[in-house]
C-alpha cells in the first residue's frame, strides 16, 4: 500500500506541475464558468440574481389527496421564490402556454391518481399507477430541469410510501396479525401516511442542512458541475495517458524491474489520477463557491458525490486507455469522448426535456449520474437523496477498472 501511494503522490504532484494540464483541469472549466457568471449576473455573488418565478401550469384533474398536495408542493411558501405557479382546468389550454413560451412546463395530473395509489375504503389498488403528465419547453431547458426535480421528488416519496405499504400489508397478513378481509383497511390507513409524507416534501427540497433559511436555485448550480464533470474527463483520460507514455519512454518498465509488482504500479498511477481528479473538483468547487457564494450543498453530501463521480471518470479514462494503442489515441479518442460525454450527461443542456431514449443512453456517463446528484443537493437534498447516483458512478467506475486491468495485462502493458 505504501509504494501505491508513492506512486500516486508523484504523479499527481506532476500533474500539477505541468502547465498544458493545469488549463484543461484548473483554467479552462473556471474560465466557462466565469463566463457564465457574468451571463447570468452571479459575478457580483447577489443572492438574487439567482433562477426565481419559472412559469408552471398545473391542470388538477383528480382532484383529491395527493393531488392537491403536488398543487400544494408547487405552490408552497418555500417554493414561492422560485416557482410562479398558475392553474387552468383545460390541459390544452396549458399545452399553448408552454408552446408559446408563455410557461416553461405543464403538470397534467390526471383524474384517478390518487385513487390508484390511494384505494378507497374497502378496494385494494391493482398496482397500476395513474401517470402525470409532464408537459416542456424544449427552450428553457434549465427552468425544466428544476421542475423536473421537483417533481421526480415528490413521484419518489409517493412510490416509497406505495411500495412501502404493499409490502407491510402483505407481512402483515403473513405473519396472521390481519385478516386477509382487513387489508384494504390497513392500506387506506398506511395510504393516508403515505400522503402525509408526500405533502411534507416541499420542506425538504427547500430545507437546507442547517434546517435554516430556504435555498433558491442558482443556475450556476446546474452550470458549474457541469463543466467540471466535463472537464474531469479530460483529467481522467490525460492521466491514462502518461500510461502509455511512460511505456514508450522506457520509465514504466525500468519501474517494474524494481521491486514493485505490476498490481502496484498499475494500483499507484491510478491512485493518481484519482487523486488529481478529486483535487480538481475541490478546487473547482472551492473557487466557485468564493467568487459566486455558489451553494453546492451539505459538505459532507458533496465530498461523497465527488468521490464517487472520480470513480466513474477513471474508469472510463483507464478503459480507453487499456483499448488505444498510443498516448495520442488516448488523447484523441479522449477528447471525443469527453464532448461526446458532455453532450450526453447534460453539461451543456439539461437533458430533461429531451426523449426518453436520450435520457436513457445518458446514464452511460459519470456526467448524468453526477449532475443528478449536485442538482438533488443544490435544491436542499442530502446524503439520502444521492445515493442512487453515487452508487451508480461506484458501480461504473468498479466495472470499468475491471475491465481495463483485464485489457492491461492481456495486452502485456503492466509488464517489464
């Protein structure tokens, strides 16, 4: 272990010595987001120049519990400042608002969503939820990102408590502490909690993690991680790199002649990239959050989040380096796959209200799952709320590396 991390503090100390390195990692992700500061009036570091009044139409339909609470959750206190919400009773009606950019998004609850979720006195639900509608404007896609959010929040404390009191019912009945004829009773009770715990979710989403003042929604935080997860790639694939590089200049096997095995060679240069990676973000984060008073969330809820997008970036940039053949396909195929990632994962334009198949094929990249996350804890959200991302970028990047190790040594490259 104490060779690996030898090997790791030396390469990320000429990480940061090399120059050409410094602007790809340091200099050109905080020269967009500075760029992006001045557009959006965040230089100053006003705490009101942030995103506030986007425009939403919600068509109530059903009319009962949980619906109400959705109209309620969008029409809150702690959403006031950055939801401007108005209701008509004609889903076309809302459509055209959204169409003629009188509206960035339309909610269409439709009748019998509760009562799909919530049975009524003496019916069981037949698991079928009613879906709602979620109705964008492909033109402000940062606006929809935010209500997407919201809403994909609130859908998630229903499910849980759904999901949840199927299954407490069904042990209950098991385990003979109900009749089989009561428990339709049962779950309308469990059902009611269940709506309790959604209409308290406008709370959470606005709640920071001092349970204070309530958090806006800064467009710089969707922005910022955006171009950092970017260019977090372009570190990843540099450092896999100097892999090949190492090789050609005969540095890598004069090393593996010592008395170093190849795991802990292969072990150290990935300790450094990783540890690179992690000091960019935290610079990045760090910069940002002094010059623009940009809330990225709880601190701990962060570090945790870039660890693990770290993870899933250095497994893709080892990958590519175990399947190239030299240090200029690496950075090649690299930098393709950077701004291909890029586009994909959302770092230029939210992906929200993009098709489905889109939203999908995203989730390949560590910049979908990580800008999921620093959005979800930019709007209050905290560790709990993030952990679908970050085990899904600790997944990535575990898969990936495993990969590329098994690549590495069939190809001889962590050989003397």
């Amino acid at each position: 272990m104490k060779k690996i991390l030898l090997i790791g503090r030396k390469d990320l100390t000429l990480a940061f010595r090399d120059r050409a390195a410094l602007l790809l990692m340091l200099a050109a992700p905080f020269a967009l987001t500075l760029g992006l500061g001045f557009i959006t009036g965040r230089l100053s570091g006003g705490s009101n120049s942030g995103l506030a009044d986007i425009p939403v139409i919600v068509v109530n339909q059903d009319g009962e519990r949980l619906g109400d609470a959705l109209v309620d959750l969008f029409g809150s206190e702690e959403l006031a400042s950055l939801i401007a919400l108005s209701e008509t009773a004609d889903p076309a009606a809302a459509h055209r608002q959204v169409d003629t950019d009188a509206a960035a998004a339309a909610i269409i609850i439709p009748a019998g969503f509760t009562r799909s979720i919530i049975p009524a006195a003496g019916t069981l639900p037949n698991g079928e939820v009613v879906p709602i509608e979620l109705y964008t404007n492909p033109t402000r896609p940062t606006s929809v990102g935010v209500v997407k959010t919201i809403l994909d929040e609130f859908m998630s404390q229903v499910e849980v408590g759904r999901v949840g009191g199927q299954v407490a019912v069904t042990q209950l009945i098991e385990r003979g502490l109900i009749r089989p004829q009561d428990a339709a009773e049962h779950g309308a009770a469990l059902g009611a909690r269940q709506a309790d715990a959604a209409e308290s979710t406008a709370i959470q989403l606005k709640g920071n993690a001092s349970g204070g003042e309530a958090a806006g929604f800064d467009p710089l935080a969707y922005m910022a991680p955006g171009m950092a997860l970017m260019f977090l790639m372009f570190t990843a694939t540099n450092g896999g790199r100097t892999l090949l590089t190492e090789r050609a200049q005969g540095t890598l096997p004069r090393l593996l002649i010592s008395p170093t095995t190849s795991a802990q060679v292969l072990g150290g240069k990935t300790t450094g990239i990783y540890l690179t990676g992690v000091a960019q973000m935290l610079i990045l984060i760090t910069a940002s959050a002094l010059l623009f008073q940009l809330r990225w969330g709880a601190p701990f809820a962060v570090l945790v989040l870039i660890l693990a997008a770290v993870a899933g970036a250095v497994g893709w940039g080892m990958l590519i380096t175990a399947l190239a053949k030299t240090p200029g396909q690496v950075s090649t195929i690299g930098s393709a796959v950077t701004l291909i990632f890029g586009i994909l994962g959302g770092s230029f334009v939210s992906t929200g209200n993009l098709p489905e198949w889109f939203q999908t094929l995203s989730k390949i990249t560590p910049n979908a799952w990580g800008l999921e996350g620093f959005t979800i804890l930019a709007l209050g959200g905290g560790l709990a709320d993030i952990l679908v991302p970050v085990a899904a970028l600790l997944i990535m990047g575990a898969t990936l590396f495993t990969a590329a190790v098994l690549l590495l040594n069939r190809r001889g490259l962590a050989q003397p």
